[in-house]
C-alpha cells in the first residue's frame, strides 16, 4: 500500500511533465541537424547505456531465461521505444511539436478501451462516455489533416505522431501483462531492445553522425539522458512511493508544457482547435479517471 503523496512527490509528477512535456521541443531542435532515424536511435542508445549502467551501479540483475518475460521484453520494446520514437522524429519534421505533445495526451484513452478487451479493466459508462469525448478532442486535432490525406506529407505526419501514441498505449498494455521485473531493468532492456533494432537501419540509411552543431547535438544528447534515463528513475520513485494513480496527473501537463514550449522557445503556431482539442481530451481523461483522481485528491 502507497503512502499520502509527499512534497517530494508532488515536485516530482511536476518536474516528470515538464521533462516530458518538453521532450517535443528538444526533438525538433534535434531535428534541425539530424535526420529523424538518426534522432530516434540516439534516445533508444544512450538512454540505454545510461540504464544499464545504473543497472551495474546498483548491483540490479539480468532477469533469468524465460520465454515469456524476453518475449513481453522484445514486444515492449518495439512498442514503446524503437517504433514510437521513429514516428515521432520523422511525424516532426513536418508538424509543430506541440501538436506531437497534444497527441500524447490521447495515450490514456486508448489504454482504456485495449485495457478492457485485453487486461482485467472493464470499460463501464463512465470511462466510455470520457473516452468518447476524448477521442472526439483527437478528431477535432487531425480532422483537417484527414481530409487531406494524399495531399502532402503533414497529414501523413499528423497520422505518425497519433500512431505514436497507440505503441505506447498497447505497450501500457504488454507492460501490465508482463511477468514480474523489476522497473529499472526492464526499462534498460526495452530500450537496448531499440537501440538493436534502430542502429542497424541508421547506419545503413543515414549513416554515422557528426557533430553538428550545439544545439542540435546538445538536444540529442538530452534527448538519451534526460526524458528516457532521468525520467524512469523519476517515475519508479513516484510509483514506489505515491502510486500508479498519482503518477497519472502527469498525463495532463504533458500536452499542456509542450504548447508553451513550443509557442514560447519555437515561436509555432498554435490554431484555435489546439486548444479546443486540448480541452476536450483532458475533460475526457478526468471523466474516466474521476474516481481515482477524487480519491487520489480530497481522500474520499
């Protein structure tokens, strides 16, 4: 049983969605002397490296032979790093990274309908009528872009960055499902498991990198450190300490930080259906959260 959030944890889910929040902006300027093979690759590899480091630093261990524990391994991987952070570097190049932040946002929402099909959460009324509503918000952010598909690539981009968010959601999913690890080695060994995948296809499409430039090199840099490495030690303190539920709250300063960060640093554009979208997916992720989150904030 999790203990009442501390201060220690409230100024830890805040700095978690300020992390990844602005995990869209460091991507773009990564972009800006990279290709988007060679950005997805360098999260996956040094984030890698810096958790399996901690792994030895820590006395943590290899997990033992099991078939199904490296099949679920494998599976995670590919869904919550290599494929995801491949759609999201190529998918920026074209659209603003705060609408790849406000895609994100739908993550939670499509967990819950997955969850009831294929884990042990029913999807009741209330959950439905949130999820609903949410994806209604999605639609509202990609409806202009799907009307123009096959006329240009920012549609195909805008699809990219939503595609993002289903990996992460099924590997939610695949994550619940997989034996018992502990969350540091299984974080290193999903992100070795896209490093193995992506490094091959970098260096045969875009080569080894260079230094190019301080920023963009400085930001993919960061990119492998902070939103993968720091984060994951972040997140298993916040879990170990306040609980899954509490940890949620970051869902909704994720998209909310990458629009700042984008308007204020990128100088984009944010259209009016940003906002209106943003709305209506957060009310729809605190609808089918509610009980949970009333619980979680006024102990009742």
């Amino acid at each position: 049983m999790v203990d009442q959030p501390t201060s220690r944890d409230w100024s830890g889910v805040f700095s978690l969605g300020l992390i990844w929040g602005g995990t869209f902006m460091v991507v773009a300027m990564a972009l800006e002397g990279y290709g988007p093979i060679t950005v997805a690759t360098a999260r996956t590899t040094l984030g890698a490296v810096t958790l399996l480091g901690l792994m030895a630093v820590t006395k943590r261990r290899m997990p033992g032979f099991s078939a199904a524990l490296w099949w679920s391994i494998v599976i995670i991987g590919i869904l919550s790093s290599a494929l995801p952070f491949l759609l999201l570097s190529w998918g920026q190049q074209f659209v603003p990274s705060a609408f790849a932040g406000l895609s994100m946002a739908a993550i939670p929402l499509m967990v819950l309908p997955l969850a009831h099909f294929f884990s042990d959460e029913p999807l009741n009324t209330r959950r439905l009528v949130g999820v609903c509503l949410g994806f209604s918000g999605a639609l509202v952010l990609i409806g202009p872009g799907l009307a123009q598909i096959g006329q240009g690539t920012e549609p195909l981009a805008q699809l990219a960055c939503v595609s993002a968010a289903l990996c992460y959601a099924c590997a939610s999913i695949f994550t619940r499902r997989c034996p018992p690890i502990d969350p540091v080695v299984l974080a290193a060994l999903t992100l070795l498991v896209g490093a193995i995948i992506l490094l091959p296809i970098m260096l045969m499409t875009e080569g080894l990198p260079t230094w190019e430039g301080t920023r963009p090199s400085l930001a993919i840099i960061a990119l492998g450190l902070v939103p993968t490495a720091l984060a994951t030690l972040l997140r298993v303190s916040i879990i170990r300490s306040a609980g899954s539920v509490f940890l949620t709250l970051v869902n909704y300063q994720v998209p909310i930080w990458s629009m700042v960060f984008g308007a204020w640093i990128l100088s984009e554009a944010l259209p009016l259906r940003f906002f209106v979208a943003l709305a209506m997916i957060l009310t729809g992720l605190a609808i089918s959260q509610w009980f949970s989150l009333r619980k979680m904030l006024f102990g009742y």
